[in-house]
C-alpha cells in the first residue's frame, strides 16, 4: 500500500490507476483460486505457480493475473501442452523443458541483475529434471549459476576435480538419487551451506526417493539442508535467499 501511495503523489500513476491496483490487493479472488498480489512485497519475489493437478484454463488465468502484476512470473512442473496454451495466450512466456518451468517476463521489465553464486552438482543424469529445476529456479532469482553435473560418488574424482568451483559458491546444491551420498560427501570437503535434493531416481530398494532423503537426514557433514524429494524449486528458492544475503558482490 506504501509503494503504491508513493507512486500516485509523485505522479507515477494517476487516481483511476491507483483505483484499478487498489482491486486487486491484497488478493485477487478468480473463485478457484485467490491469486497473492502481496507475495513479492512479502517476500521478494511473486507467487509461484505449481501446475499439477490445477486445470489448464486455471493455469494460464492465475498466469494472466499474475503477469499483469509482476515482471517476472514462474509456473513450476508445466508439461509441453500447458506451456503450448499459456504461449497462445501470453506471447514471450519461455519454457524450460528439462526444468519443467514456464517464465514469463513482463514487456519493458528491467533487466535481472545476478549476483553472487550458486553451484548445483547431480549424482548423475538421471538427476538433471530436478537440478534443472533449482538451477532456473535460483537464477530467475537473481544468482549466478554454476552447473556440475554427474559427479557421484561412484566415481568420486569427478567431484574431486571441481571442488573450486564447489567452494567458490555461496551455497551449493547437491542432487542425488540412488543411496544420496553426494550431499555428505561435499559437506565434508568445502566451508559453504550445502542444500541436498534427493531424488526418485533409483531401483526398487530406493523407495522412490525414501532411501535417499534418510542418508541425507542423517548425513554426518555439518552444514547441510534436505529439502523434501524432487523439490529443485524448494532448493533453488532456498539457496538464492541465502546468495542474496551475501550482498551485492557480482560474479
């Protein structure tokens, strides 16, 4: 509300805009969904838009809305055909395939600055949907991003040979199925936060990702996050909150 009286007394915008804006705060009620004009002012950065299980219409109304209101908006695990219908809806929306992600930038938004660094390493390939998914997710977000992919502990002179680019990150996400090791591993080797990820990717023993999320509980490296299974958006918006504290240091 601030921002908003601030702009109509400097003669940004004028009464009937003010009017038009002060309808949709805090909150825009489409019935099926209230749409959070609020969460960027809240948070830093506007609601996410998570696809499954909504219907395709609802999807690209609350992506209508949204964009309308923000210069750059997010829908996470979009599939092909949703991105099809919010692109013939909304020209310029980007997807991201492997991350699964629908950007949409506003027309004349100004350009996002990056700053600091965030590293995301994988087990393996099996893993990149989700890193994809943190890695575009903390860069939307403002970080630099460094991928290190397939470097597990099955052959662990892969990681070995990119521990400076792990240690000169912020923070470090790592991404890993099968018996997630991975995360430990790096926890022991560099002085940064590490996020771990683990993944659905493994044989029947791996319990769809289970195994993996209890290694992770329980690793024995101080200084490491779990997030929930496949969460890459929940990792990536995590880590950049934690690269954003590190102030204004570019690169």
């Amino acid at each position: 509300m601030r921002a908003l009286l601030e702009r109509l007394s400097s003669g940004a915008i004028g009464v009937d805009e003010a009017v038009a804006e002060l309808k949709v705060l805090p909150y825009e009620d489409l019935q099926f969904a209230k749409v959070d004009h609020h969460r960027r002012l809240r948070t830093g950065f506007p609601e996410v838009v998570f696809c499954l299980g909504k219907t395709v219409p609802q999807i690209v109304a609350i992506l209508q809305r949204l964009s309308a209101n923000n210069d750059r908006v997010m829908a996470t695990r979009a599939s092909p055909e949703v991105f099809e219908a919010v692109r013939s809806r909304i020209p310029g929306a980007v997807y991201h395939e492997t991350a699964r992600i629908i950007l949409i930038e506003r027309p004349g938004a100004a350009p996002l600055e990056h700053l600091g660094r965030v590293a995301v390493a994988t087990g393996g390939t099996a893993d990149l949907p989700v890193a994809e998914e943190a890695a575009v997710t903390a860069e939307v977000m403002g970080a630099n991003v460094d991928r290190i992919y397939d470097v597990g502990v099955a052959g662990i002179h892969r990681l070995l040979d990119k521990l400076a680019a792990l240690s000169a990150a912020r923070v470090v996400i790592a991404v890993a199925g099968m018996e997630g090791a991975l995360p430990t591993v790096i926890g022991g080797l560099i002085d940064r936060p590490v996020i771990a990820v683990p993944t659905s990717v493994g044989y029947g023993a791996n319990f769809s990702g289970l195994s993996a999320l209890l290694t992770m509980l329980n690793s024995c490296a101080a200084g490491v996050g779990v997030v929930n299974i496949d969460n890459g958006f929940g990792a990536g918006y995590l880590a950049a909150q934690i690269n954003r504290l590190g102030g204004g240091q570019t690169g």
